[in-house]
C-alpha cells in the first residue's frame, strides 16, 4: 500500500493548498476511504508543527510520536501535554466528522449534517470535508453539511478562525444568526455570540461578502475590523492590526481598553466560569491586559493591585465587587514581568 501512495504529489498538495488540485490526486483520494483518513491524518501533523514530512507511515501512533519529538524541543513539558491532549480531541472530532462524511455518500438523498461543540474553556480544530480548516473559540458550536460537493455551507455560533480552501466553482458560506458571509476563499475571524450585543468579523487574507438576508452590506478588504449591532442594524468599519482579535486562537488573549462587563464576557469563554459582578463596577470603566498562562485567580490578584477588589470562586462560579472602602474612579498602569505583561482599569 505505502508503495502505492503518490508522495511527490501529496507533499506539493500539503505546501501550496490553495492551488488547484492535480487530477491525480483527486483520483488517489477517491480511491478508497484509508486515502482519505491518511490525508486527513497528515493535514493535522502539518498544521500542528508546521512542517512538510519527508515521508510519512500512515499510522497514527507514528504520527504522534513525532509530533511529540518535535514539539518538546521548544515548549515546556507540562505546556507540551496540555496541546498535545487538546489536539488529540481535536483529531477525535476530525475522525467523527469523516465517518459522517463516508455514511452520508451512502445515502445521498437524505443529508447527513455533522455538529462540532467548543465548550467554555476550550478551543477545538475541525477539518472540514474541503481540508478548510476551523478553530472555534470556546462556547461555539459550528454545523455543517458533510458531503461539500455541491456546496459548501455551515452554521456558526460563537466565535471561529476561519482558513477556508478556494474552489471558484463552489462558494463558501458561513451563516449566522444575524449575518451570511460569502467567502471567496481567505482567512478572518467570526465573532457572532448570541448574548453580545455586537456581530464582528475581520479579514487577515482574501475577500469576504457581508449580508443581512439578501441585501449586501460591504465586501471586504484585508484589515478591516466590521462591526454590525443587529438590534440597530448599524455598521461600523475600521482598519486595525488582527493579530489581538485573533490571538486567542493561540492561547493568549487580549483585551484592549474594553468596557469591564464585555471584558468579564471573554474572561467566562477563556477560563470557562460564570462571572457575576457587583452593581459598583460601573458600565463605563475600562479594562485592558494581555494573558496566557495565568489562572484566573493570578489575573484577579494582579487586577486587585489595580483596583482594589474583592472576588470569591465557588467552583464555576466567581462573584467580582469593588471594595466598599475604595473609590471606583481609579486609573492605574502596572508593569509586570509575568505574561500578563500590562493591566490597567480606568473610567471616563
């Protein structure tokens, strides 16, 4: 069998995915359904450690231990098997999502639908059946059809990194509960949470079609940030740097000079609480800071050097008040040495 696998051919696949698919490996992957399990298996080992293998054995232990080797070199251990097991997940999903994709071309004329959950907490890859990638945010669910050949379409609510695979001759769409996106194969970000009060989306590669039912709305350019408040069918569009509105996707997040309640919204999806705060954290004071690694009991204790706070966490559940004795108009900066690298809370 591995004797028979074009690996010229899947090696120039793996580099160039957004180049047209040669015909001989659209026959090699329509050959048998362990082709596609070993293209699905090799599009996870090279998007986790960013590298073409010289040769790859088509055995899923292998393929681990190699990721293994290759990761450990640069990250610490315990970091190393927090990914790895997160990865693993991710790939269990993958392989739920091709056995869907097998049953529903056994019976074409009943749809077979495949749904991905991102609980709070978490973040999840999903490879879909056209190898576009997605990485959802935690709290997000994404549903798709698993059978791409005649479109590609799929339901988004939460939020999703989004490396979709061009094909001109099948238009991707992602639907939402307040937009539709027409993706003419790019990359962005889809934030569209149901209780937020703002849909946002922003373009790193590419073009994305905004609409609202059937009216267009804007077609957009890389680095723009859109935001579109559906309770005033209102659009706001800016020219911004990406990189903080995806960074969640690679274990840090950023909040930049964002209203306290928004901020406790990204805090509950980060570390999968229920945050509740008091009536003296007023709507209009802002928060920023940047965090990986730290617990969220380290981040309230280096917000508290801010502003004096008093918090409790029963299990899920955290209760955030300013302290009585302290004034709520405080405006400080502080510096730490630690990756939550700056931290300031202020008021108008």
């Amino acid at each position: 069998m591995e004797n028979q696998i074009p690996w010229d051919i899947i090696l120039e696949q793996l580099r160039n995915r957004n180049a047209k698919q040669d015909p001989r490996f659209t026959e090699w992957l329509q050959q048998s359904k362990e082709n596609l399990q070993y293209w699905e298996e090799l599009l996870v080992i090279y998007a986790v450690n960013g590298k073409v293998p010289e040769y790859y054995i088509p055995r899923q232990e292998v393929g681990w231990m190699n990721i293994q080797k290759r990761i450990s070199k640069s990250i610490r251990k315990e970091k190393f098997i927090h990914y790895l097991v997160r990865i693993a997940a991710s790939f269990l999903l993958i392989m739920l999502g091709a056995g869907g994709y097998w049953l529903g071309n056994r019976n074409t004329a009943n749809p077979v639908y495949s749904e991905v959950v991102s609980p709070y907490g978490h973040k999840t890859m999903v490879l879909l059946p056209d190898s576009s990638v997605v990485w959802l945010n935690g709290d997000s669910r994404l549903r798709y059809q698993t059978d791409f050949s005649k479109e590609r379409n799929v339901e988004l609510e939460g939020e999703a990194l989004f490396d979709v695979r061009k094909n001109p001759g099948n238009l991707f769409t992602v639907r939402s509960k307040d937009l539709r996106l027409e993706v003419y194969g790019t990359q962005f970000n889809f934030r569209t949470y149901s209780n937020d009060d703002e849909v946002e989306v922003a373009l790193l590669e590419g073009s994305v079609g905004l609409f609202q039912d059937q009216h267009h709305l804007k077609t957009m350019k890389p680095g723009e940030v859109v935001s579109w408040f559906p309770g005033q069918s209102k659009m706001q569009t800016s020219l911004a740097d990406i990189r903080p509105v995806i960074s969640w996707q690679s274990d840090e997040l950023i909040i930049d000079n964002m209203a306290i309640d928004e901020a406790f919204k990204y805090l509950e999806r980060w570390y999968g609480v229920q945050i509740e705060s008091a009536d003296n954290f007023r709507s209009g004071q802002k928060l920023s800071f940047k965090v990986k690694s730290e617990s969220l009991r380290e981040l309230l204790s280096i917000i508290n050097r801010i502003t004096p706070i008093q918090y409790t966490i029963d299990g899920q559940k955290v209760k955030i008040a300013i302290k009585r004795e302290q004034s709520p108009h405080l405006f400080e900066t502080l510096s730490s040495v630690s990756n939550l690298r700056e931290a300031k809370i202020s008021t108008p």
